[in-house]
C-alpha cells in the first residue's frame, strides 16, 4: 500500500512537472505578442514552477527510501525542505518581478495585441488553477507537504494571474498603459507573500512544531475507538514526516494488570492509531498505573479495586492530551477539590 502510494506521488508530481514546462512556454510566447512586463512577470513566476514542481518530484522520491541505519526516522523531512526551497524561489522571484515593475514605470514600453496575449493567458490560469487545486487534494490525501506546497503555489499563480487578466482589461478600457507596471508591482507583491507561507511552513516542519490539525486528528481517533481500560492518555507528541507519523505518549492502564494484559493493550493502542492514517504509523507508549483518584473518570466495568464511582470522562482533545499531566485533569474543579480532599499520595 505505502509503495503504490509513493509511485502514484511520483506521477502526479511527474505531471505538474510537465505541465508548468508547457503553460511556461505559453506565457513566453503571450509576452512576445503583448510585450507586457506584467505578462513577463508571470512567466517568470512559471520558471519557479517548473524548478519547483522538479524538486519536490526529487524529494518525493526520497522521501519514499524507507528508514535505515543513518536515518531512523525515515527521510521525509525533505519534504519540508523542498517547500523551504519552493518558497525561497518564489521570494527571489518576486524581487525580480518588482524591478522590473520599477524599471518599466521609469521606462514604459508600448503594449501590443493585448487581447491575443490576454486569451493565452487566461488559458494558462484555468490550466493552473485546476492542477493546484488536484495537487492539494492528492498532497492532503496521501499526507504529502511537497505535492501540497505545489498545488498551492500553483493555486496563487492562477489568483495572481486573475489579477493580470483584470490589468490587462483596465489597459484595454482606459488606454494607459502604466497600469503594466503597476499591475506587475502588485503581482510581485502577491507571490512574495505566498513564498513567505510556504518558508513558514517549512521551518515550523524543520523546528518540529506541532500541527494542531494532525494533533486534533489523532484526538479524534482515540476518542473514536476509545477502550474501557484505556484509562488516560497524556504527553502526546505527534510528528510527521513525508507522509508517515511519529506518536510518543503516556497511556495509563489498570495497576492490577499482568506484564501480558499490559502489552496485549498497547499493541491494540497502537493498532488503532495505525489504522487511521494511510502512511507508517510509528508509536512509542510509556505505561502507567492508575491510581485510585482515576476511579473517578474510569469506564471499566466489573473492576475488583474500583474504590469510587466514574463521575465524568476525560476530555481528550489537543490541548489536554499534550499536557504533561496524569489522572483527573478534565474534571471539573469541584471534582478535584473532592478528590484530594480524600486522597494522598
């Protein structure tokens, strides 16, 4: 499963990757009917697409190596990487487009066949705004950051692109001719900010931040599939890199329990968490014991220690599941006022 997933990432990127050649070479040839700098300009971003869509086509590739001995953890950080250098591109991109906004504003060339020009162009958005919003409903699908990252770069391209059109319209309408340069400069400063999002990403996926959205996903499944005996789940960690997750959490289970009941349920654990994502789930517990206080948000049933009724479940949500904290945390202040009024530890 994981090996067909990994080709098919390979020809989706393989066909972005052939695709911006080809829109690229469209949007050169409506700059030489129009001579526009704007029209330039946006072939100039498509030259970042082409050396975009090739990277990430380089890095998915190796990010589908599975783990070794100098690599533990697999190699999809370079994911993260190729978004970092897709965003990179398009900043330095974005700071040519920009001069050559200034410099047209300070040396207007005449425009020509716009309406020619403007018909290619357009085709080209329509082109691209289709495979950007492909690439992020496969990159979302087979939890890949590269094919994302692409989709949308290529998404931004289409709006910038609306953008053009829009100048071109207002050339041909008003006759003045440095809404070109205009047009260029703020098309310039669109893609730079689209560049910024995708560095962000990347270093925040370097640094190891935790997503909320993966996080909350994991949530979700335990409570989902939530077993009795599960008693507490806490200091979770989720990861991803590529396309395979890394989870590091605590699980409480019954102190009573043998070695064999023990390890039974955190295979289950993991079982669960497996089955939820399409990648390689990787999961590391450390088990706890309950403590007599967990009685007051434990399910199970027919439980021989059991020394107080379950008056409320935990809330296992994002927030609460990161936290470095045991037993009745969720409960409500009452609760626990109740509760260490009674027992010590």
């Amino acid at each position: 499963m994981q090996i067909n997933q990994n080709k098919w990432k390979q020809k989706v990127i393989l066909l972005s990757f052939v695709a911006s050649m080809l829109l690229t070479s469209v949007k050169f040839l409506a700059y030489y009917l129009t001579r526009s700098n704007a029209v330039l300009s946006d072939a100039f971003e498509s030259i970042i697409n082409v050396l975009a869509s090739g990277f990430a086509f380089y890095s998915i590739r190796i990010s589908a190596q599975p783990k070794d001995s100098n690599h533990p953890y697999g190699h999809g950080k370079i994911e993260f990487f190729s978004a970092g250098f897709e965003g990179a591109l398009i900043i330095i991109a974005s700071a040519a487009i920009i001069y050559l906004g200034i410099s047209r504003l300070l040396h207007p060339v005449p425009l020509e066949n716009l309406s020619g020009g403007a018909a290619l162009v357009g085709l080209t958005a329509l082109a691209n705004g289709a495979l950007g919003y492909y690439l992020i409903r496969e990159g979302r699908k087979l939890n890949s950051l590269a094919l994302t990252a692409d989709g949308k770069h290529l998404v931004s391209d289409f709006i910038s692109t609306l953008v053009l059109l829009g100048s071109i319209a207002l050339i041909l309408v008003t006759g003045k001719q440095w809404i070109d340069a205009v047009a260029s400069l703020v098309f310039g400063g669109l893609i730079a900010l689209s560049g910024l999002r995708l560095v962000r990403k990347s270093v925040a996926g370097l640094m190891d931040e935790t997503d909320p959205a993966i996080l909350e996903g994991v949530a979700r499944t335990i409570r989902t599939h939530r077993k009795d005996h599960w008693v507490d789940v806490h200091n979770m960690r989720v990861q991803q890199y590529g396309p395979d997750l890394h989870i590091d959490c605590h699980l409480t289970l019954p102190f009573y329990w043998s070695l064999q009941q023990s390890h039974d349920a955190v295979i289950d654990f993991e079982n669960v968490l497996k089955a939820s994502h399409a990648g390689e789930t990787e999961v590391f517990e450390h088990t706890d014991h309950c403590l007599q206080a967990c009685c007051r948000s434990c399910r199970l049933q027919n439980c021989g220690a059991r020394r107080h009724s379950s008056v409320a479940d935990l809330r296992w949500d994002a927030a609460s599941l990161a936290k470095n904290e045991k037993l009745y945390r969720n409960l409500t202040v009452s609760k626990k006022k109740q509760i260490t009024s009674r027992f010590h530890f």
